[in-house]
C-alpha cells in the first residue's frame, strides 16, 4: 500500500505539472501550509485505505476549512484521483468484462464531466473573483450529497443488522430500452439508457465537486447495478480514471490545479494509507460501513459550518 501510495505521486506529478504548463496555476503555498496539507493528506489516506472507497470526498471540505476556498481544491482532488486510479490498474488485472459497463456509461460519464465544470465555471463567474460563488455552489451540494449518501450507509446498515438487507440490482431491471447483457450482472437484460444517465450523473458530480465518482458509483454498481463487490471495484476503477483524467484537464485548462498541495496530498496518504489499510483488518464490515456514513455526515456538518461563517478565515 506505501508504493502504491508511493506510485501514485510519481504518477500524478508529471501528469499534472503538464496540465500546469497547459493553462493551471500555482499559487503560493508556504512550508506551514505544506506540512499542514501533508498531516491533511495522511488522514485522507487513513480513510482510503480503512474504508476502500478513496478519500477524495474530504480534500475539498478539509483545505477549505483550513484555508478558505479556493476553486483550486477541485481541481486538486480531481488530479490526486487520477494518480491514484492510475496505480490502481496497473496493480489490478482488467479484463474485457470489466471495460463492457465503462464504456457503456463513457458518453454519459464525459457529458457530465464536462457538464458540470461548466456550470462550476459559469457560477464562479457570477462574482467578481469567482471565489464566492463557486464556494456557495460546491460547499452547497457537498453537503446535501454527503448528508444524504451517509444517512443511506446509516440506513443500510440498520437493515441489514435487522435481517432486512436492501434488494440489489433494482435499478438494472427498469424496462427502458435498448437492453444489453452483462455475465455478471444476475439481471437477465438491463437497460443502456439508464446505465447512460447513472453515467451522467456521476460525472456530473465529479465535474462540479472535484469528486473521483468512487463515492458515488462503488455503492450505486453494488445495490443499485447489482454487481457484486469485488467485479464492482475493478469496474470503479476505470470509471474513477476516465472521469478523473477528464476532470483534471478541464480544471486545468480553467486554472484550477495547483501542484505543491497535490504533492503534499499524496506524500501524506503514502503513510495514511498504509495505516488505514491496518486498522481495516480489524473492523468488520458491518462496523465499517457505520463509521463510514457518521464520517460522510460528520464532512456534511463541516461544510455547512463553513456555509453559516462558523469557520472563517
């Protein structure tokens, strides 16, 4: 897990300084910030690596309660995904099963991502510096979403602790054609057209939020899809890489990556990583899942702090 973390760094240096040189900024980010960005990024890692899911979903809540908002927090996030779902492949055997969902959703995936860093764009520009309104738009649907997906975890796990888990693969058995066919899936026939829209809205998020579409489509492949866990993760994977890859240029070329802090970022989850990944074997996953969803709200309470002027800087 440390080279991995390792790996992802040197994967992500080169690819975003490119994205720097091609449009991005890089605002200065003294040694205080840094070393506070790496302790940032080793918690970050911890999540990772306890829950499996990635990390990404605290990067923009955390810098900005640490050093206000700054549209370059989405772009950030989106580039420390793509470093990571980069190591994640080449460490992982894909085969054709796990690219047929990938590139079903790829026209919405792109469609949302595209779509929704221009609405983050034309909110920005809504305000003289940009600032202010990107930060009611992101911070605003940061919360709601999070709020939301960490009561669903809550809800979840009480079901299933009573007996009653939540039916898989419902959202794969709407009768809206065409319909295609998939091994792996229990659904005899499910529909591309609302594989496509599942794609858009992922990529919309991810377009808008900064966010790696793993919070969002590990959980949505599993109950919604119906593909099982670990066909669910590979699958994730590509999907994280194709929107993260598409989200890092186009944050980049709207001048919203900053090397230095994406740097420090995945210098901290190198370590955090690894400690996450201990502590997991020692939780089950019931207990998992529980301290996922508070963690999702306890971010929600966070950006909404930040929303009411709690937290100022």
């Amino acid at each position: 897990m440390l080279f991995d973390s390792l790996d992802s760094l040197m994967i992500a240096i080169p690819a975003c300084s490119g994205l720097l040189a091609a449009g991005g900024t890089n605002e200065s980010f003294g040694v205080l910030e840094i070393l506070t960005t790496v302790l940032a990024g080793t918690g970050i890692g911890i999540v990772s690596g306890l829950f499996g899911i990635g990390g990404g979903f605290l990067i923009v809540p955390v810098l900005s309660a640490l050093y206000g908002f700054r549209l370059a927090w989405i772009g950030i996030a989106s580039c420390q995904a793509l470093g990571q779902a980069t190591t994640g492949l080449m460490a992982r055997r894909i085969d054709w099963h796990h690219l047929e969902l990938p590139l079903i959703i790829s026209g919405g995936l792109l469609t949302g991502v595209w779509f929704g860093s221009s609405l983050l764009t034309l909110a920005a520009a809504e305000v003289g510096n940009g600032e202010t309104g990107g930060e009611t738009v992101v911070l605003g649907a940061y919360s709601v979403l999070l709020s939301v997906v960490g009561l669903l975890a809550l809800w979840e796990t009480h079901r299933t602790a009573q007996g009653r888990p939540i039916r898989r693969g419902w959202l794969a058995s709407w009768p809206l054609p065409p319909y295609a066919r998939f091994p792996q899936l229990n659904a005899s026939r499910t529909s591309i057209v609302v594989l496509a829209w599942f794609g858009l809205a992922v990529g919309f998020l991810a377009g808008l939020l900064g966010l790696s579409g793993g919070l969002i489509m590990l959980p949505g492949l599993i109950y919604c899809i119906g593909l099982g866990t670990h066909q669910a993760v590979a699958v994730t994977l590509v999907v994280v890489w194709l929107v993260a890859s598409q989200a890092a240029v186009l944050h980049a070329f709207s001048g919203r990556v900053e090397l230095v802090p994406v740097m420090a970022l995945l210098a901290g989850g190198s370590v955090g990583a690894r400690i996450g990944s201990t502590l997991s074997a020692r939780l089950g996953g019931h207990a998992l899942r529980k301290h996922f969803g508070y963690l999702l709200l306890g971010t929600a309470a966070l950006t909404i702090a930040q929303l009411a002027g709690l937290i100022q800087h």
